[in-house]
C-alpha cells in the first residue's frame, strides 16, 4: 500500500494535541531553597491531581509541584484521550488478579470518573469531554466468543455493555472489518488530553498550588521529620512527599524494576469532510478498539480528526527513555495501511500528524502503590495506558497513605500488594520479547496462547490486550 505510506508525506513529527497555541507559558524554575507541606514530583495527570486533591482537602496545606519540563508534555498529553471509569486495566485484568474485590474495584472506578467529570464542570475545564462511550469491536470470528463472555462477565459485576451484531456495529461506525461488537456506553469518555492537563494546571494554580516547571527533581533524602529532594538549583525540604513520574525513573531506587518503559505510536488525520465523516457513520462518536492483542485504539477529535494508534508496542534494552525514540516511521507506515484497511472508503485522507512516546508497565499492567520513608513518601505507577482517570484514583491513594489514614481505598488488596518486579537485564529484554512475539502468534492464530502465553497466565502475569 504505497498510497497509504504517501499519506504520512506532511504528517509534523509532534503530538497533536500538544500543537496548540493555547499551550501555556512555562512556570519559572525553582531556584534556591524552599519548604513545603507537600511536595508533587511530576507533573502529569498523577501530580496535577495529587497536587488539586491535596489542596480541596485541605486549603491550608502548603503544596508545591515540580515538573522536570512542563505540565502535561509527556504520555499526560499525548495519549489517545480515552477516559476509562476502570482502575484495573479493564475487567479482565481485574476479574484474573482480584475477583473477591472487583466489584468494589468497578464501583470505586465508576464513582471516579464521575467525580472526574464533576471536577471539571466545577473549575470550568473545556477538555473537549464526551461521555460517548468506546466499543471493542471483533475483526476475527473467533473474537466472537470472547466479547460474548466479557458481556457475561460485565452483567456478573453489575455492568452493562450492549451488543452488537455485524450490521449494527458497521451502523455505528462503518467498516469491512468489523463482525461484532460491545459498546460500554456509560464507562468511557473521550477527552482532549492536554486540555485536560492544562486545565488541571490552571485549577492547582487558582487553589494556591505553587508550581515551578523545568525543575528536575535529583535527589531524595530523609532529613528530622521530613525529606529533602534536590534540584538543579536548590533543595527543598517538605513533610511528605508524592512522587508521580511513572515512566520516568524514580526517584526512589529500589521501585525502579518494578516498572519498564514501552513506546506507544498514534497517527492523526487531517478533519474529515462531512462526506467523509458521513461514509464512515460515527454519528456517536465513540471510541473503539479491536480485539487483537496487539490492538488499535481509535477515536474522533473535536474536529472530526480520526486518532489511530496502537498497535505496535515497543520496549527498549535497558529500558531508558529517550526523546528520539517518539519517531519510529515503520511504525508510522504500518498504522497507515492498516488505516486505509479498515476505512477503505477514506482513501486520499491525509495525516497531519505522527508521534510516540513512552508509558510505563508493570507486571500486573495497573497501577499499584506503595510507602517510604517511614510513611513519609508515597508513590504510584504501573497505569500501563490507562490512566486518564485512574491516576485521580492514585492520588487519592497517595494521600490516604501520606495521611496515615485507613480508607476503602487503602484497604484494598491492589493497594496493599505490589506487582513482581521486573529481572534484570538481559532476562527482562528477553522475556518482553518472547511475549510480544509470542501475542503476535496468538493474534495470527485464531487466538490460540502457546506454552509461554499459558505459563505466563498460571503465574498471574499473562495479559491478553
């Protein structure tokens, strides 16, 4: 498909949402030595809701947020902009590592994405949010069956998705491909994520946040009654301490193998026309995905753009984050003829833009939670692509921690537990790669899981999306 390839021709190697001219001034460094009652490393969603929380709590509290770059530059502002209510990586992943308490998991996750969209009526956050749903479409009759038994599984936890057939998933949302589908129509929400970012930024400031951008956080040390955290250009000494770099190395030494870093690439189109728009249908606007396991997310902009991301996920020896690996163009031009593919009737749509970046995983692919310090640093990562809503989940959890509060939350076993961490190197690389190519295999072969795909599900470490 030499067409599709020539679609990427005047694509800007920037993520889309993050070319805007509303992106707003940089914050000045820190410089010199500070105090604060809490201070937030890292500025993404995690930090930017630790930072807003902690101050509805309590106004009073003295907060001080840093951010190595700017607020929202990272995977905050350049993910696909699906908001999920789940905080398990969906109910799959949740029912295999913690059926007893799912449910409350389900509830907790509902509860949150509607205090989410209720946080941003309330500081007036204009994030292009549409609570329009996402559908997980089969685009192999043997994924048939599978959607089938999620919708069981769904009803089994009180949830609800609506089925539907090959002539009304193609009403919604028109293509060759599609034999099936399930559309959760009440769990997802498609957000711009940088406006999202931004607009937590500007509410952490309007509540007396101080925040300082291009600020690198180096160092962490336990000081009397609280920590000193380093930075290029002086120290600041807080009581507690939120640490929300995810995909970044952490500060805290021995978290680091518990996460690695993988690379996620997305493509976006130029704005459809309304005939365009109208040969495809997706008058609802929802979000979809397949069900391949390595899979595609997809999703209309504001202004009728299509996002088509996924895919190809792409880890790294050694695992460090590198600015140049957010451009990866066999990546690019595999998006794309898998683009027209499924939307043949698109063809001579071009894209506008092509990025990547790094997320973070863990070995149970959701966020987990954990202390330091002697109670005086909390931490949270693992969100593996989901955590739009899940990272205000996280905070909430940070500071219960950092509160030495008992809550539903801190109760939880997901709370309680950390995943197994990662090996070292060379093992860790090796095993990454046997799996990815081991979920390729699946995928080419009617989903069929081999002996390392089945060991990895005995161990509780498989993952099937």
């Amino acid at each position: 498909m030499a067409d599709a390839v020539r679609a990427l021709e005047d694509a800007k190697p920037v993520p889309f949402w993050l070319d805007d001219p509303g992106r707003p001034s940089a914050a000045s460094a820190l410089v010199g030595d500070t105090r604060c009652d809490l201070l937030v490393v890292g500025g993404g969603y995690a930090g930017l809701w630790t930072a807003l929380i902690a101050k509805e709590r309590d106004p009073s509290l003295d907060v001080l947020l840093v951010e190595a770059q700017e607020a929202g530059w990272a995977a905050s502002g350049r993910n696909g902009g699906f908001c999920e209510a789940s905080l398990t990586h969906g109910l799959g992943n949740g029912h295999q590592r913690w059926p007893d308490e799912l449910a409350t998991l389900e509830r907790l996750g509902a509860r949150n994405l509607q205090g989410m969209e209720d946080t941003l009526k309330r500081y007036g956050i204009d994030c292009d949010w549409e609570r329009s749903g996402s559908i997980v479409v089969a685009t192999e009759p043997y994924q048939l069956d599978g959607l089938r038994e999620f919708a069981a599984l769904a009803e089994r936890y009180g949830g609800h998705l609506t089925p539907l057939d090959r002539e009304q998933v193609r009403a919604e949302i028109d293509s060759p491909t599609f034999l099936g589908g399930l559309w959760d129509r009440e769990g997802v929400a498609m957000v711009n994520p940088a406006k999202l970012a931004w607009g937590l930024r500007r509410a952490c400031l309007r509540l007396g946040v101080r925040l300082h951008e291009h600020t690198r956080a180096t160092g962490l040390t336990e000081s009397g009654p609280g920590v000193v955290v380093r930075t290029p250009y002086g120290r600041i000494a807080a009581r507690r301490v939120a640490l929300a770099t995810n995909a970044f190395p952490s500060l805290l030494r021995r978290h680091r193998p518990y996460t690695v870093p993988v690379y996620d690439y997305a493509l976006m189109t130029e704005p459809l026309t309304e005939e365009q728009l109208a040969s495809v249908g997706w008058r609802n606007r929802q979000g979809f995905a397949d069900s391949s396991n390595h899979f595609h997310y997809v999703r209309l902009s504001a202004d009728n753009r299509i996002l088509w991301g996924g895919y190809d996920v792409v880890h790294q020896y050694r695992s460090r984050v590198r600015a140049e690996r957010d451009q990866r163009p066999e990546t690019f031009a595999t998006l794309a003829r898998h683009f027209f593919r499924t939307f043949p009737q698109l063809e001579g749509v071009r894209f506008s833009h092509a990025w990547g970046g790094a997320i973070d995983t863990c070995t149970r692919f959701s966020a987990f939670f954990d202390l330091s310090h002697r109670g005086k640093v909390a931490y949270t990562a693992g969100y593996t692509g989901l955590g739009v809503g899940a990272t205000r989940f996280g905070a909430e959890v940070m500071l219960d921690l950092l509160a030495g509060d008992r809550t539903e939350r801190t109760e939880l076993s997901m709370v309680r537990r950390k995943p197994l961490p990662f090996p070292p190197e060379p093992i860790r690389s090796a095993g990454i790669g046997v799996t990815q190519w081991s979920l390729a295999r699946a995928d080419a072969n009617a989903g069929h899981r081999n002996v390392w795909l089945r060991t990895l599900d005995r161990l509780g470490l498989g993952f099937d999306s």
